[in-house]
C-alpha cells in the first residue's frame, strides 16, 4: 500500500534573529483613539506552541487542516477502488436455503387434484470466470494507475498546504516587522518634533517648523495604527491556515539570517532547463495527470475485450426434498461451463469504447496542459526568485545611501546651513528605505517557497496516509 507521510524540505536555515522581548504592558490596539482591547485578545490553545518554526507550522497544518483530511479520503477511495477491482479474479460462491409452499396443483408424487405441494432445498453454487478477454485485468490495471494518480494528488495537496502556510508565516513576520517599523519612525518624528519645539522656545524656529515638523509625526501614527490591524490579520490568517481557531494565540519564528539577502535554499539555483527537467521528475501533479492518462488508455482496452466470447466455469450442490410434504430430501449437483459469444448488444459495447477512448484523449490533452503548466510555474517562480534576490540587494544600498543622506542633513541642519523641510525629506527617505527593504526581504522568503513549490519540493516523501 502506497503511504504520503509528512517531510518538509530541511532548509539550510542560520540561526533566527531571536525576537525583541515584548514590553511588560502590550501596545493597546489601536495605539491612538479608542481602545479595542477585544478585537485584539489572543487564547493559547492546549498542545499547540505559541512560538513556532515553519517545518512545525507544516506539521500542524497536515495534521489539522480540513483540506488535508479531504485529500487523506479522497486517496483512501482509490485505494478501495483497486480492491473492488481484485474482487473480479475470485469465485463468487452464493448458498440458498428455501421452503415453498404451492397451492391449487397436483398434490406432488401423489397426484392429488387440488391439494398442495411443499418444497425444501439448501443449495450452493461456485461460479469463476476463466477468460473474459482481459477485461478484469484491464480494470486492476486501471485502478492501480489511478491510485497512484491518487498519491500523487494527495502529495501535491499536501504541497500546496505547505506552500499556502508559508505563505501566512512569512505574511504574519512582514507585519509584525512592519509593526515595529512604525513604532520606530513614529518616535523618530517625535524626536523631530521634540527639537523644533524646543528651538521655537528658543526664538530660533517659527510656528510653521513646527507645524512642518508635526505633520510627520501624524502620518506616522496613522501608519503605525494600520500597521497594526495589518499584523492582527495576519496572524488570524496564519492561525486558519493550520486549521486553528483565528484568535489562537500563535507566531511564527523569524529564521531570516543576519544576512538577509543569504538563501535559505537547500541548493544552488538551477538554471531554467534544469529546473524544469527536474520539475518533471519529481512534480506530484505532474505525475498523477501521466497515472491518469495511463488509467485511460486501460479502461479503453478493458471496454474492447466486451468484443471478445468470455468462458465461465461453474458448480452447484444442494440437497432438495422430493415428497409433496418436503421430506425425502437427496442430495445432486452439477459442474460445466459456459461460453458466451457476443453477436449484438445493441451497440452498448461499441459506445462504451468510444465513451472510453474520449476520456482516453482528455487525459491526455490534460497531461500536455500539465507539462504546459509545469513549465510556466517553473519559469515564473524563477524569475521571481532571481528578481526578489536583486531587490534585496538594492534595497540595502537605497537604505546604506538614505542612512547616509539623514546623517549628512543633520549635521547641516544643527549647522544651520539646511531648512528643515530638507531634513523632514531626508526622514521620509530614510523610512522608505526601511520600508522597501523589509518588503524586500520577506518578498525574497515567499519567492523561495514558490520556487521550492514550482519544483515540488517544498515536502518531500511519498508513502501513505
């Protein structure tokens, strides 16, 4: 028997950043206006860790996702379905046991008019098929292909979970560093403000520096209160990802390295020919839409042997009574065969071949859209992966370049050779920056898991549930 067990790809993972502790009084949600304190409460549910890696986020999805466990009966049912196909290779034995009462006829070995007649037997009958034209072998076949189209689909099933919970693990880390982030730039343009104020008590600012200098710092309050209805979504989407409830408390761990434009690819990047080559080789959808092409072409030959003669063997023995009052019973049976030729059927044979061999041909058209498919996925994941690793290295250098550039502006402004709406710009450079390169760099961690998806490896193993 076939068995899909669960092993994810171990990526070459450093070390995670640990996260930064939390404060001893949690932000309220939202930070400024009213507080929301329920919309935001998180429950710990028993047996599940609230800090979690990605390999244990798969575990838990596989294990408790509803969409899995349809996918567990959907290949339980194809399995079932080569044993129904076995049943044709072995004997059917039925026994019968009978009491007849007949009224109105001659009364049985007495020849009575009008009386009645009773009858009692217990008989049992043996029937094989020997030659069918290899219509029973052609099902077996048919059914072994489609179970292993079965595995394949439960796999790729399993895959796609897989991919679709990265996919919320990386989301929940961009918004919970997107939350942070906000933090950060909303004290940063408080500092700003701060200052102004202070050089307007000083005779040195004008109310306009400081009403250039707040504006900032309220459009950073309201990034900071988005970002974090952001990160609150995510996390409720992470946590219905693994098949929990939304308000689980539940966080993935973050694993980006100290360096972040390093890969966390188990190997080294294939060139589009090679990807797909492999792709080939080890795509599970792939594989069960070549099963079921397979499955097809048998069916056809198992509808074309309704055109061959069939021989069947057979044997009853029973024991029947004899007397017109049911005893007497003795014992007969008999053995023979039969061979049945197919003269006309009034085309039934002849339409299923054809109903046949057009599933036959949409198998096979599906199989090339799947290789079609293959290869558009493939080269897209690899574009996008090629891409998302140059704009994490550009958005190091824009934010190496607006670092620099804030520090510059500073030192002029203290010097009083630069206005501040100069500085302010620089601040806004610097939090751009910062913005595109944490989007870079979770972009860069989803484009992997698509890679690693196009080529059917983000989980490994096939055998059983």
């Amino acid at each position: 028997m076939h068995a899909i067990i669960l092993a994810a790809v171990v990526l070459a993972t450093p070390t995670p950043i640990p996260a930064s502790t939390p404060p001893a009084v949690p932000m309220p949600y939202p930070a400024y206006g009213t507080p929301a304190p329920g919309v935001a409460v998180q429950r710990q549910e028993a047996g599940v860790p609230v800090s979690i890696s990605l390999l244990q986020a798969i575990a838990i999805a596989a294990a408790r996702s509803p969409v899995m466990a349809v996918a567990r009966s959907d290949y339980r049912l194809t399995q079932l379905s080569v044993d129904l196909a076995r049943t044709g290779l072995y004997p059917n034995i039925a026994g019968t046991a009978s009491v007849t009462r007949s009224f109105g006829g001659r009364g049985g070995n007495t020849g009575a008019v009008g009386g009645g007649f009773t009858n009692e037997g217990l008989n049992g009958t043996l029937r094989q098929f020997i030659l069918d034209g290899g219509k029973v072998i052609g099902q077996i076949r048919q059914a072994r292909s489609n179970q292993l189209a079965g595995a394949g689909t439960y796999e790729r099933s399993l895959q796609t979970v897989a991919f679709d919970v990265a996919q919320a693990y990386y989301n929940a880390l961009q918004a919970q560093a997107a939350t942070q982030l906000a933090v950060q730039v909303v004290h940063q343009n408080e500092v700003q403000e701060s200052l102004v104020t202070a050089q307007l008590r000083a005779g040195t600012a004008s109310r306009v520096d400081l009403a250039t200098a707040q504006l900032p710092t309220a459009q950073a309050r309201v990034a900071l209160v988005r970002a974090q209805g952001n990160e609150l979504s995510a996390l409720a989407a992470f946590a219905n990802q693994l098949g929990l409830d939304a308000s689980t408390l539940v966080a993935p761990i973050d694993d980006t390295p100290s360096n972040p434009a390093a890969s966390l690819l188990p190997s080294q990047l294939l060139d589009y020919d090679k990807a797909v080559a492999r792709a080939f080789l080890e795509r599970p959808d792939f594989l069960a839409a070549q099963y079921t092409a397979q499955a097809a072409a048998y069916n056809v030959r198992a509808q074309r042997a309704g055109l061959f003669p069939t021989l069947t063997g057979s044997a009853t023995y029973g024991t029947n009574s004899t007397t017109a009052t049911g005893t007497d019973f003795r014992s007969g049976g008999n053995t023979g065969v039969t061979l049945s030729l197919p003269i006309f059927d009034q085309g039934v044979t002849r339409v299923q071949i054809a109903q046949a061999q057009t599933q036959a041909d949409i198998a096979n058209s599906q199989l090339d859209e799947s290789k079609l498919g293959v290869e558009l996925t493939v080269r897209q994941a690899l574009i996008g992966l090629v891409s998302a690793q140059a704009a994490v290295g550009q958005s190091q250098a824009e934010l190496s370049k607006a670092q620099e550039i804030l520090r510059a502006t500073q030192a002029q402004y203290r010097a009083g050779v630069t206005t501040l709406p100069l500085l302010l710009n620089a601040q806004v450079g610097l939090t751009t920056a910062e913005t595109d390169e944490l989007n870079a760099v979770y972009l860069l961690r989803q484009a992997e898991q698509a890679y690693l998806f196009a080529l059917g490896e983000n989980t490994l193993g096939v055998s059983a549930p």
